[in-house]
C-alpha cells in the first residue's frame, strides 16, 4: 500500500512495539486502546501537587484557583522548543491592527509574567503536546513531499486534546500577557476573556463541548520558518474567545466558547471541528497524522490535505 486509505484507519504500531507517543512503555501498555480502535494518547494530570495553597498570585491566569505559589515566573508563553523551529512569528488580528496586517516579532517578544511558578510548573506538560504537534505535521509534509517516488505511508500519533489544551495555554498567553505594540494596546486592557472556561480545562484537562479547535488547510503555504498566531475577537461581545495559529498548510483555529464570531471566518475555510485523521497527500507518497481524542468515535473525521510540490 503505497496511499493512505480513505475508507480504512489501520496503524502500523503492534502491540509489543514501543508506543508511537515516546513515552517509552510499549503500545499495548500505553495508548493502545479496545482492538481496531484508534488509540489514545493519556492526558497527565494538571494540578499543581500537594496541599491547596490559598494564595493567588495577582499576575497568574490561574490565580481563581487559590493555588498559586508567590514565585512567578517568566517564560515564553509559546515553548521555546516551538518556536526554535520558527524564525518569524507573524501576529494578526490583533484589536490595533489593521484588517489583513501582519507584524513580525522576534520569538523574544513572547515573553511574560502570566503564570505563578506553580501553575507554570503544573501546566509544563500541555508544551510537549504542542511540540509533538508541530513536530509531527512539518514531518507528515516533509514526508509526502520528500519523494517522487511512491512509498509506504509514515504514520504519527498525537493528541488531539493536548493539542486543544496547547492552544488555550497559548490563547492566554496572547491575551493576558499581550505582544507589545506600538501603541502599547493590550488585550488584556481592552477585552474581556472566557477566563471560567479557561480555568477549567486547563485545571481538569477537559474540555468544552461547545468549542474546541477547528483545521482548515486551503489557504496555501505558510512560508517555510513562519509562524502565525492572532486571536479571534467576538466583536459584538468584545471577548477574545479563541485564536488562530498557521504554519505550513495547515490553519488551526481553537474557541473557548461556542464560536459564534468565527463562523463566517471558518464557513469560508470549510475547516474540520476536532478530526481524528489528517492525511498528507504528496505527489506519489503519503503520511498520515492520527490524532488522538477521548472516548471512542463513531464517525471518524478525515482531512485530506493535498500538498504541491514547490520547485
Ligand atoms: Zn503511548
Ligand atoms: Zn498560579
């Protein structure tokens, strides 16, 4: 079998194999789940250890909690790991911005006070869902636009819950430790925030039914070391309910409340709510990126994304 098959998920990982989520224990001890399922990547838990504190830090996002320590800490709120695989960060959408326009930043310019050390500690993890994100989807592309020559098709495993978790810790970060502009505008002072919607996914690791992250993939390349992020504004709420981020061919778009505002923005994309297969199409081979979600589906959602060659 040279292509991905539409109407057939089948996965290359047997039972005694190491599990294909690095955790180092093998397939059937890890995310192997009821047999001709899909597996599942174990999301860890994101509470802080121990005894409850009682404090809120004033500078964390998660202070409602009363689970901050008063170390803060400052930190990219995108994983450096991530953006070491960026040079230019593209940021759109942005309330000073004019409709279309684009700044460029330096991967720097992400830094921020937005978490107690605690809670930065506790919500470590969500960045590796992220990297691995990343990692796995410029592979896929690499992959099936590496050869002319057919060949079998490469196979990941990510979390697709992780990944939603990702964009909401990134979310925050845009929103409540905000990207300097020149007019010094800052989300936070100027927009409200589903922050109860925000707390309780990234405290519980589960996530809201209404909303969740949506990928489209027609809009053409992202050139090659960019990145864009921007969040999306409900302009008649004036609330920073989400935020879209696009590399490569691919556009996620994630809310925190059902996406009201975004839905004449996603209509236009016909992007795909929380799909459990992404196909790579390349000129003769393809790779097929399984992202993983709890509960065992019924139906499962497949995106193909075509690629061209660019020479
Ligand atoms: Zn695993
Ligand atoms: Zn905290």
């Amino acid at each position: 079998m040279t292509r991905a098959r539409a109407d057939r998920y089948t996965f290359p990982w047997g039972e005694a194999d190491s599990c294909p989520c690095s955790s180092g224990y093998t397939f059937r001890d890890c995310c192997r789940t009821a047999p001709g399922k899909l597996p599942y990547v174990k999301i860890p838990s994101l509470e802080p250890p121990g005894e409850i504190t009682g404090h809120a830090h004033p500078k964390c996002y998660m202070a409602r909690t009363r689970n901050c320590s008063t170390a803060k800490s400052r930190e990219h709120y995108i994983s450096e790991a991530i953006l070491r695989r960026f040079d230019k960060l593209l940021v759109t959408g942005m309330p000073w911005q004019v409709k279309g326009e684009k700044e460029t930043f330096p991967a720097s310019a992400l830094t921020a006070t937005v978490l107690c050390e605690r809670h930065n500690n506790a919500l470590a993890p969500i960045d590796q869902f992220g990297l691995r994100t990343f990692n796995a989807i410029i592979e896929a592309c690499d992959y099936a636009l590496g050869s002319r020559h057919s060949g079998r098709v490469l196979h990941s495993l990510i979390s697709g819950d992780g990944m939603e978790l990702w964009l909401y810790k990134l979310l925050a970060g845009i929103h409540f430790g905000g990207i300097a502009a020149a007019d010094g505008g800052l989300l936070r002072d100027t927009c409200s925030f589903p922050l109860d919607e925000l707390v309780t996914s990234l405290t519980t690791g589960t996530l809201p039914d209404q909303a969740g992250f949506w990928i489209a993939s027609n809009l053409g390349l992202v050139e090659r070391g960019h990145i864009s992020v921007g969040p999306l504004i409900d302009a008649a709420k004036n609330s920073n309910v989400g935020v879209q981020v696009r590399f490569g061919p691919i556009q996620f778009e994630a809310t925190l409340v059902a996406p009201a505002i975004t839905t004449s923005h996603l209509e236009k994309l016909a992007p795909m709510k929380r799909p459990r297969i992404l196909d790579f199409v390349g000129p003769a081979r393809d790779s097929r990126v399984i992202l993983s979600w709890p509960g065992l589906a019924r139906e499962v959602r497949r995106l193909e994304v075509k690629l061209e060659p660019q020479d």
